[in-house]
C-alpha cells in the first residue's frame, strides 16, 4: 500500500504535468472512487476547472483547482491499494480500470484503479483530520513526547495513527522502529524521551530515504510494466529490484537481519502485520 514517499514522488511527477490545465470535460466510471461526492456534482464542479497546484498532505493527494467560475476547491486523491494516475495521449484507448477521466484536449488525466479502494472526490474532511507532517516543522520532539504520553497502545500502532503524524504507514512505521531499536511491542506511554527522539528521527530519516530512492528509480507511470510491489504505477521494464534491497525488516519474515544475522520475526498488531528484529530491537 503506498505511504507517503510514494505520494510524494508521484505527486512530484505530477505537479508539473497537470499545473495550469483546464478540464474540458470529466467522466466518471466507477462512482464508487469519487464517494462522497455524487457523479452529477463531480462532473458539474470539475467541468471548465483548471489545475493551480498540486501538493501532498499525509497519504492524499491534494489537487488546489479553480472553478469555470472562479472560486477555487480543493480536489482529493488517494491512492487506495492499486491507483495509478496519468496522463494519457487523448487518442489512446482508455484501460479498462480507468475510474476517473478528466479530458484536458489532447490529453486525458487517468485515474485507474483495479480494485477500487482509492478515491478521487470533493469531499476534503479527511485533509482536516490529520495530524503534522513527519518531515514538517510542526512534528517536534516535544509534540511527539506528549501525545505519545497520552497512549496505552503498542507504539508499532500507535504510529499509524493519521492523527498522530500523518503518513506513515505500515511499512515505514516497521522500518523506522528497527532503526531506532526500539520494539514495536512497547506501549507508546512507555518510550523514554531519547527513544522517543530518536524515534521521530529514525521515522524522518526512512520517509527521507525512501523519497529519494523513489525519485530515482526508472518508473512506468502508466500503461503495463511489473509492479514491484511497492510502487502502485510499476517500475520501467528491466528495471533493477529497488523493493527487495531497500527494506531492513518489512516483509522479510524468516530472513536473517542485516545488521546481526537474527532471523526477522513477524507478528500481527492490530490486525496487520509487523515485521522486526528481536535481537536488534529489545528495548
Ligand atoms: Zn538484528
């Protein structure tokens, strides 16, 4: 599922690709992924809108557009499990699993989607609800302490908690804990005020990471080409295997750490899986 490195690498792509079109029209073809908004509003508002900016916030996608009429709206994507976006030469046939349509002349902005879990709506409350960015100035130690403070939950869980930080995910939640050693059984209340530190760091320096690894592997935005598991719009074919070597514990169940050889155990939290060193992280 894609976190938020990889809404911030497609949304880096994008941003120039879509800045200061115009939509000429919009089709909608699966209403499930423009919910709450309904087809005949969607289609009414978004017709003659042009793109302003795009930015990301936490996983979402947020597309700052102005009205035929003037006013400006937000527009919000999220990438579900499968979407990818792009851009489409008009005279190409659409994919079959393309969801959203936006005609923008000789191109159409595509929102594909096999399995129909993201979305592309007018509705921004989720926006609202978040917490700070991880690499935003409002995630402070200070910040992270408190509100770590106030929960009995195993911090593993804790971190993927859109309210807390926005943005980490399943994945970089396991990677991060592993470099900062610390346990993801361990009640969020109980990190001492260096984990914790060192923890908003670790959790920093992953999305970091992974921001810059992405924005350098060869990518296929759209059409066919593998996934590689990671990335929802596909590497470039023949492209080297970036998920498998970049990841230090997620889903390496079984395999030995790489920093002590101790195989990774895996464990389910709140229903998903986490993925973490028992040598590597005792505290
Ligand atoms: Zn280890």
């Amino acid at each position: 599922m894609p976190e938020l490195p990889e809404v911030e690498v497609l949304v880096r792509h994008l941003a120039p690709l879509v800045r200061k079109r115009t939509i000429q029209r919009a089709i909608v073809r699966r209403s499930r992924v423009i919910e709450p908004s309904t087809e005949e509003q969607f289609v009414k508002k978004l017709r003659g809108a042009t793109f302003l900016e795009l930015a990301r916030r936490g996983k979402y996608l947020l597309f700052e557009m102005r009205a035929a009429k003037g006013q400006e709206f937000p527009l919000v994507g999220h990438l579900g499990m499968t979407v990818r976006m792009y851009l489409l030469p008009a005279k190409s046939p659409l994919p079959k699993h393309a969801a959203v349509v936006l005609e923008m002349g000789g191109e159409n902005f595509v929102f594909e989607d096999t399995r129909y879990f993201g979305r592309m709506t007018l509705d921004d409350s989720a926006i609202a609800a978040l917490g700070p960015e991880p690499l935003g100035e409002a995630f402070t130690a200070e910040y992270f302490q408190v509100a770590l403070q106030r929960s009995s939950q195993a911090i593993k869980v804790k971190l993927l908690d859109q309210q807390l930080v926005a943005g980490v995910g399943n994945i970089y939640a396991s990677e991060a804990l592993f470099r900062a050693g610390i346990s993801p059984r361990l009640a969020a209340r109980r990190l001492k005020p260096l984990q914790v530190t060192r923890l908003r760091e670790t959790i920093r320096q992953t999305l970091r990471d992974a921001i810059k690894r992405g924005s350098t592997v060869p990518l296929n935005y759209s059409g066919e080409g593998d996934r590689d598991g990671l990335f929802y719009f596909g590497s470039a074919p023949d492209a080297p295997d970036f998920y498998e070597e970049r990841l230090q514990v997620y889903d390496r169940a079984g395999k030995p750490c790489r920093v002590c050889k101790t195989p990774i155990r895996r464990i389910v939290q709140g229903a998903r899986s986490t993925f973490y060193c028992p040598q590597c992280q005792k505290a």
